[in-house]
C-alpha cells in the first residue's frame, strides 16, 4: 500500500462527522467535488469503500466506520499535540475546569481567578468548588486543589507550599470559657471535628515538646473547613483550621489563635492534574500561574 495522504484522512474524517459532503466542504472552505474525490481517492488507496452514497443521504459501511473512530482519535491526538507546543507561543483560548475545597475557592482563589482571566482573556475557567476527592480523569477535570497529605495515584502533583492548621475560636467563646493553657485542657472543651463518620480520631499537634495527642469531643463534625470556621465564628466551640485561609479573621479579631505554640504540620497544598503528556495550553497557562500565585498569597 503507497503512503496514504492524511489530508484525505481528516476530509473523510469531517464527511463522516458532519453527515454531509457539502456540509464537511463548508466547513473546510472546499469545493463539494474536491471533497468527494479526496474521499473517493482515499477509498483507492485503502481498496476499501468507507462511504455508502446515495442522493438522500450518506451512511459509513462497517469499514468505514472502523476506520472513522480509529482515524478521529489519532487525528485528535495530533491536534492536542500541535496545541501544546505551539500554543505556548499564543494566548492560550478554552475552557480549563478546576476543582478546589470550598474554603479555598472562596477566600483566596476569586483574586487569584480575576487576575488569570484579566491576563488571558481567551480563557474560560469552569470552577467545581467541594470537599469531596474528585475523579479528574472520569469527570474531565483538568486540573484540582488539594490540601493535607495525598494518597497514592496515578495524577501528576506539585507541592505549592506546606500547610499548616492551628486551634482557633471565637473572642465570644473564649470570653465565657477559660482558654486552654495546656493541650490536654482541650479535652474539656467542644471541639469541631474535621471528617466523616464520627470522625473521632484524636488530634496530634506538633508542639514544643514535639508530638502530643489529645482526645477531644464535641457537638459538630464536618467535611467542610469552611463550615466548621462559621461554627467557630458562631461560637461553637474549638476547631482545627488552615492558618492562611483565616488570616483576615483573626486580623479583624473575628477569630483568635488558641495554644498558637502547636500546630498540625506535615500537610500541603497541591496542585494536581491527569498526566505529564500533551498539557493543552490552556491548562499549561492556568497551571503554571495558579503555582505561581498561590506560592506567594498562602
């Protein structure tokens, strides 16, 4: 068989996406007959018929269909590579979708979002802000947001900067209740509770004689930070949480750091995607600004 022409390739490729010859021509700024006879000089060159015609419509016989799904992926995966090297070389255009915890995507990442989408404004950023692990692969998820210590996966990650949590409350809750002056003295007060199930794990904070554990109770648990900073703020009680993302509280004495020697350590803040091949731009583009602010304002 003589080498085949991939610019017949992708014209059968557009005839069988688009149903229609004239249409497909329309599309690639072609006469009708230059289409047709790229098709049918393809069909030669395969000895193969790809396409039934008729004068009402037009059908893939079974080679052609074979041939159809085989020949749009790799002509997709040419495409996708052309972007992502070429792309770096132009405004990067489309929609990348995110994933980030609510807390994050709510007190820093709107910032952070405004000055990306000022930067380039071809891009699209289609935020999914929750605290559940998102599959990125099964829910086209280009790129996700995710603090504390990863699991073991098959995703690319880079560490933007360490996390760190503290103890805090509110000024109405430390007015009524004598704060804590040692770690075991939380355990006689409410504790908000990180987790699902009872979460019931005791804490274990780094402080100035290393690693100490407690074990704390209390009427809430949560998998929402931000939930268990607005039960904080009501009141409530103690909780754990990320230093960074309630800075502004405690400066507007909102919130005040209890026992501030300890700490829980040891986590992250990272950002994740899918694969090391064939970044598309677009993603190229968010990722590496997302890493670059993110690095400066957590």
């Amino acid at each position: 068989m003589s080498r085949i022409d991939l610019n017949r390739v992708a014209t059968f490729v557009r005839v069988a996406e688009s149903g229609s010859f004239t249409t497909a021509a329309r599309s690639l700024r072609l006469p009708t007959s230059s289409v047709s006879r790229a098709v049918a000089n393809l069909e030669e060159e395969l000895g193969s018929r790809l396409i039934n015609r008729s004068t009402r419509k037009l059908s893939l016989t079974d080679a052609g269909e074979q041939y159809f799904q085989r020949m749009q992926a790799v002509l997709g995966e040419a495409h996708e590579a052309t972007e992502a090297i070429a792309g770096f070389a132009r405004d990067p255009r489309g929609v990348v979708r995110l994933t980030a915890p609510v807390d994050l995507g709510l007190h820093v990442l709107p910032r952070i979002v405004a000055k990306l989408t000022e930067r380039h404004p071809g891009l699209v950023i289609e935020l999914v802000l929750t605290s559940r692990r998102v599959d990125l692969i099964e829910e086209g998820i280009d790129l996700a947001l995710r603090g504390g210590r990863l699991e073991e996966s098959s995703l690319v990650a880079r560490k933007i900067v360490d996390s760190e949590l503290g103890i805090f409350a509110s000024p109405a809750y430390l007015a009524r209740r004598d704060p804590p002056r040692t770690l075991a003295d939380l355990a006689h007060h409410p504790c908000l509770r990180y987790g699902g199930r009872g979460g019931d794990r005791p804490w274990r904070l780094t402080g100035p004689r290393g690693d100490e554990t407690v074990t704390v109770t209390g009427p809430v648990v949560c998998d929402d930070m931000l939930f268990l900073r607005e039960m904080a703020l009501a009141g409530v009680g103690l909780t754990l949480l990320p230093a960074q993302n309630v800075a502004a509280d405690v400066a507007a004495k909102r919130l005040v750091r209890v026992l501030p020697r300890f700490r829980l350590g040891g986590a992250g803040l990272y950002l994740l995607w899918p694969s090391r091949r064939l970044v598309p731009a677009r993603v190229a583009a968010v990722r590496d600004f997302l890493i670059e602010e993110l690095s400066i304002r957590v």
